[in-house]
C-alpha cells in the first residue's frame, strides 16, 4: 500500500505501513552504502585511516591544548555509543568541546521540564496511557507524519492541536488552533489566564504539590483572551473552547513537539505549558500528566549518558561536584580531570577553525551541513577545520566535505539499546551481518582510544554494563537494567527494582517533591515580518522523508516522497505574489536563499510558509539566535521574502 501526506494519514494506514513486515535487509539496503574509508577522497586501509586520524590528533592536541578537539555526536546512536564517545571526548582526548545535535531537537522540552520537575524524561508515563486520556492538547507536533504509530493512541481521546498548518494530526482533531509562528508562548499564557478567569483550576492540587502559582498568576493577569488574538490570530471563542475541554477533561495530557520548542525563548514557550498542565493537576497524576514527544531512534537514551557539553553519564551535572567525583571513579580518573562545560552545538560549529575554536573535529552521526541553522555559515566553519573526521555509512552533505571518512555499520547489523520516548531501555539485537569492510562505531572508538593510550571494549554489553555503574544513583539511573531485562523504565537502581513507567506519582524530583510553576514573559520572534522580508518562514519534517536524508533515506516505496524540495503557501499569499502551483519560487531571508517548487494549500496560514528542513538549503534561511537556557536555536520562525523564479 501507499500513503499518501496529509489527507489520508488514519489509524488504519499507519497500522498497516507499522505492520508491513519489511525485513532488516530491505529497510537497509542503499546503493550509497560506505564499505572503505576515505583518506582526503581516496580508499584507504582501516590501519592507514585510524593511524592518520590518532597522529593528526595529537597534533593539533600538542599545539593547541585539548580543547583544539570537539566531538559532534547524535541522538541516534545507542546508549552505548553515547557513552563511550562522551568518555572518549572527556578521557582520551581531555577535550570539554563535545555536544550533539539533540540540541537542536528536544533540548527545550528537557530544560523546562527540569526547572519545574527537576528531572526530564521525554514522557514520564507510558505512551498507552495518552489513549485512556479524555483531552490531548499537541502544542506544535505533528504526530501522524513524525510518529505514526503514536496515531494509535488518538482514537479515543479529544485532540486539541496548536500548529500554523492544518496538518494531518490537526485533521484528527477537535480543536485545531493556528496560531502565527513564534507566538505560542502568548497563546499559552492567555489560556492560564482564561483557566483562572473561569475557576477552572485545580486548586487542592495546586496546594498539595506545587510552588509559585501565586507568581505565575499575576504574571498572566495581563493576557487577555482580546490581546492574545491580536497576537496570535487565535479567536477566542476558540481559546475558550479549549479551556472547557481541559476542565471538563478527567484525565488530559498536554504534549509539545518541535513547533514549541525550537524557538529562542522554546524553553520559557515550554515552560508556559507546563504552567498551564500543572494548574489542571496533570503532572504526576494517574492517567494524566505533561510530556515532551522526542523525536531520533535514541533521542532519549542519547541525552542521558554525557554527550551534552554540561553533561555526565546518568543524566547527571558536569558541574556537581558529587556527579564528577562518581563518574571519574568509575572511570579511573581524577575528578579535576574531567573538562566542560564547554560550547553548545551551534555556539561549537560556529567556533570551528576560529582563533580560539577548535582545529579538529570527529563527527558521529549527525549531517550539519544540511541540518545546522544558517547551514551556510556552518559549512564554512567545517571547511575552515585543519581535520573533520565524519564516521557514517552513507556519503552525507558532511561526510562529502570531511579529511577523512570512515564507514560504520548501522542498526540492524549491531547489538545495543535505546531508550524509547517513554523512557524505556530497549534492546535493538543484530538482525543481518554487516557488509564486508566496515567497523561498528564501538569498534571505531575503541581503536581510536587505543592509539592515544587507552585500552576499552568496543562489546555493546560490556559498555552497557560499564554505564549502568556510572548512571547509578543519578536521575537517569540503569543500574537494575540489564540485556537480559528488555523494556525496563528508568529509574531502575537494582536488579530486583520493577522500573519507574509512571515517575513523579508521589513527589517531583525536586528537593521539597513539589513541582516549582515558574512565571515567564512572551517576548517577540528574534526576527519579525518586516517590509523588507514581510512573511514568516517555518519548518518541519513530512511523512515520507527521514530528517536529513531527503535523497539517501526516504521511507519510499511505503509513502509517496517528494522528489524536489518544495514551499508550501496559501492561496492568497501566493495570488498577490503571482505565484501559480508548480512555479519554482526564490526564497530568501537576512542570511540566504533557497529554490522550491510552489505548492499552493489553503492548510496554512496566509503570512506564513512551510518548507520541509529535508533537503539542503532550508536552513541557509533559519535564524540561528539562541534560547538563552537550553541554546536551542530559532528553527521554527524567521522572517523571509518570495518571488517567482522567472
Ligand atoms: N517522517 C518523519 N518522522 C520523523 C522525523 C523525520 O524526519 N521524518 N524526525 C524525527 C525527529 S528527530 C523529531 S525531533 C520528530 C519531530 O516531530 P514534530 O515535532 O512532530 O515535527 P516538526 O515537523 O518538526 O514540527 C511539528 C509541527 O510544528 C509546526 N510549527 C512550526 N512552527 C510552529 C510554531 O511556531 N508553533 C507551533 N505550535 N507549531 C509550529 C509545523 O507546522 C509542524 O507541523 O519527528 C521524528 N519523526
Ligand atoms: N530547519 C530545521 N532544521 C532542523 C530541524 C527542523 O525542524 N528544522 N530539526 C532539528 C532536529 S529535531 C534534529 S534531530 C536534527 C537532525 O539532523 P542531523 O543531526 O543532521 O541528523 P540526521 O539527519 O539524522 O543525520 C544523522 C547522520 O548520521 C548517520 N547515522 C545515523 N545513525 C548512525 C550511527 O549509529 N552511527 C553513525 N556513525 N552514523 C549514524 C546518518 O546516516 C546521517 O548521515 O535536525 C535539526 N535541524
Ligand atoms: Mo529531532
């Protein structure tokens, strides 16, 4: 069967494309598949490659100090390769300059969430409780085209949806709220403020397992329902609807995707909605609660285990002394040894090559070229490098512009575990034998570390096991996990433990248990709509395209994929632009310009057009301005002008 985008995304379709039974070798296959590495251009040996990677690295180490090495990782590489390559980054090469492209994803979502729970698991509960839920409020997700299977759990309840396109997961709901780009924050304060206006609020739960709502109310006193419409061009009447659907709800859950989250103020846009589920007494109780939809194969798993700058193994503070002092011990280390924090991924790939950035770069499993904001400006940053060593199994955008290339295996071809978007640890066995010539990442590592003194194991289980030491007694503690015990929620701090699926039940993790309200300010986009560049610009992913792979990676033959990048506009938008369907159309903001091919859809919002982020050349256009606590960049909303390429 084929599915097409939009329209015809049901419970049914996405069953069957969930059910298809594809082998591992079939999802696998690609005629782009690496198998030799790649010395400036030219095949290589394995011993050439890695013996030319460990001497440039010293090199550079000797000339310019540890930090002249940063490490890229991603959220799609399993716990074990996390956590290895953080060790890696920290111990062989002493370096601080290590984070991941999971700070482009879900890192506002992590920072609110720790700020008012003291802990951050994606979705604290296990996702079939979203089914018995009577109202799910999906704050700038699209669920049916980024996790089908997650549609599942939509049949029964209410869907209230916040996103600037009617997309497939609004057609499934209740209440769809179109909001301009970049104004959730407002819109999320005028509905606290219309909850309180009504007496809608859970007032016994307030006082049992909260602080600060007192500042939080006089904080939303000014947003009134008329000031938010103008400011976000949602009706009120439609406000108020959601409000009463929460209210009358007896269990709700208020979820946010990448539309709330990569924004300069993403954390405090979060951080409104969980303000808003705490005042209907979601978080912590049965059935209900608040919840981040993460997005990446590991996109859980790969923020727990130290690949984040400020982070150690166990979702733990590289600043706490108690945190160091425990993982160094694992480790071998002296607790002063252990560097960082050091630069966030945008504040790290703009440094490259600089004076006082770093000369030399590995790269695991990320493609910044296509994927960074104000990707233009990266890729010069990479080629500035003196050294970009990308291990891949696909030539991507960066892989192509990289000293040295080495070819990895990938999922189905290697043991190892992830930790899905509800915090369970599950274990992804071997399915097929790798092709003929490439090394696991594991095995990469553990010859890299060999060469600059360090004798590791490159076994999954092994290194599983190394890391439920150094997790144990941290937020994200796996001690009790094991290969042997798939699917077990963390926490889990001993072999004997059940494992946490619903956390927070009792207490937040918080010093008190009480779960802090914590008061926030709508601010403007960092770039507005302005007469020289007059139209919003947003972005996201469709069904059939897998984050930067639009070419390598498209889930075709099951959905119908999009041959060419396109731009999604309304009809009015594009009549006053002389833009027909089918045109290619020139877009351009401050920092550059990309091509489309017009599609015309009433689904929009008419000062507002989409482009999927798939294809290089959407992010020349995003703005890179950061959130100052998670330094998540503006991915979401700039600020850009179109015109038909005669
Ligand atoms: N098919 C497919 N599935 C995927 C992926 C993929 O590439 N392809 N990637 C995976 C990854 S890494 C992730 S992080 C998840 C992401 O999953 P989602 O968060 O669902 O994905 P996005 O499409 O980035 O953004 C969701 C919606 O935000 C809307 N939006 C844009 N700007 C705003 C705004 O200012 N406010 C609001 N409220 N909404 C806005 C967009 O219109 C879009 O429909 O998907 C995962 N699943
Ligand atoms: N404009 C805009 N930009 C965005 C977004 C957006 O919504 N809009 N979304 C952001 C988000 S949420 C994300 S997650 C990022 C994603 O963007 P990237 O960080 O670039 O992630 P991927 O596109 O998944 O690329 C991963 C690369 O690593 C390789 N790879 C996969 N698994 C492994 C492995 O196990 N080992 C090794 N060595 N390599 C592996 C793949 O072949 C691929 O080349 O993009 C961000 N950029
Ligand atoms: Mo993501």
């Amino acid at each position: 069967m084929t599915l097409t985008p939009g329209e015809s995304v049901t419970v049914e379709a996405t069953d069957a494309l969930c059910q298809k039974g594809w082998t591992a070798a079939e999802l696998l296959s690609s005629p782009d598949r690496l198998t030799t590495p790649l010395l400036y251009g030219r095949p290589a040996t394995w011993a050439q490659a890695l013996d030319h990677v460990a001497a440039r690295l010293e090199e550079v180490r000797a000339a310019h100090g540890p930090d002249g090495v940063a490490v890229f990782g991603g959220g799609g590489l399993t716990n074990e390769k996390a956590y290895q390559l953080g060790k890696f980054a920290r111990v062989a090469l002493g370096t601080s300059q290590i984070d991941y492209n999971g700070r482009f994803c879900m890192s506002s979502a992590a920072a609110a969430s720790i700020r008012a729970f003291g802990a951050d698991r994606g979705m604290p509960f296990p996702v079939t409780d979203l089914a018995e839920a009577d109202v799910v409020l999906v704050a700038g997700g699209n669920p049916a085209e980024t996790m089908p299977p997650l549609v599942r759990q939509f049949a029964a309840p209410a869907l209230i949806v916040i996103d600037p396109r009617r997309t497939a997961t609004a057609r499934l709901a209740a209440l769809h709220l179109q909001p301009t780009p970049g104004t959730d924050l407002a819109l999320a304060l005028g509905l606290l403020h219309l909850a309180i206006a009504e007496d809608a609020v859970d007032t016994a739960y307030i006082g049992r397992r909260t602080t600060g709502f007192d500042a939080v109310r006089t904080s939303v006193s000014s947003w009134w329902p008329e000031r938010v419409e103008r400011l976000t061009g949602v009706p009120v009447a439609a406000m108020r609807q959601a409000v009463q659907m929460l209210k009358n709800a007896d269990k709700a859950v208020v979820l946010t995707g990448r539309g709330a989250e990569q924004h300069a103020k993403g954390t405090d846009t979060v951080t409104a909605f969980i303000n808003l589920a705490l005042a209907f007494g979601l978080p912590g109780t049965p059935g209900s609660g608040y919840g981040c939809v993460t997005g990446q194969g590991n996109g859980q798993g790969g923020r727990e285990h130290g690949q984040k700058a400020d982070q150690l193994p166990g979702y733990r503070k590289i600043d706490d002394p108690a945190a160091r002092a425990h993982v160094a011990s694992v480790w071998g280390v002296d607790p002063d040894s252990l560097p960082g924090p050091g630069r966030s991924a945008y504040e790290l790939l703009d440094a490259l090559g600089t004076e006082e950035g770093p000369k030399a770069m590995l790269l695991f499993g990320s493609n910044p070229v296509v994927s960074a904001p104000a990707s233009a400006r990266v890729t010069e940053r990479l080629k500035a490098l003196d050294l970009l060593v990308v291990v891949d199994f696909v030539p991507s955008e960066t892989a192509r512009i990289a000293h040295v290339v080495l070819p990895s295996t990938q999922w189905a071809e290697e043991n190892g575990t992830m930790t899905n978007l509800e915090g369970r640890v599950q274990l992804r066995r071997q399915a097929i034998d790798p092709p003929e010539g490439v090394k696991t990442d594991l095995e990469i590592i553990q010859e890299l570390a060999r060469r600059l003194g360090h004798d590791w194991p490159a076994e999954p289980r092994e290194v599983f096991d190394e890391l439920r030491l150094a997790s144990q007694g941290g937020t994200a503690d796996y001690a009790g996990i094991t290969y042997e015990r798939d699917g077990v929620f963390w926490p889990c701090p001993a072999p004997d433990h059940p494992g946490t699926p619903r956390m927070f039940l009792d207490r937040f993790h918080t010093p008190d248990g009480l779960a802090r309200f914590v008061p926030v300010e709508h601010r403007a986009a960092d770039e507005e709509a302005d007469v020289d560049y007059p139209v919003y610009f947003t972005t996201g992913r469709v069904l059939a395209h897998y984050q930067s792979g639009a070419q390598t990676r498209r889930i075709a033959p099951l959905v119908e994929a999009s041959p060419e990048p396109y731009v999604e506009l309304h009809p009015d938008l594009a009549e006053q632009l002389a833009i027909a369907a089918g045109d290619l159309v020139r877009v351009s903001s401050r920092r550059g310009t990309v091509e489309g091919v017009a599609r015309i859809s009433d689904a929009i919002r008419s000062d507002t057009v989409f482009m999927p982020f798939h294809w290089e050349g959407a992010n020349r256009l995003t703005n890179p301005a950061l959130d100052p606590t998670s330094r998540m960049p503006e991915f979401k909303v700039c600020a850009v002008k179109l015109e038909k390429v005669a």
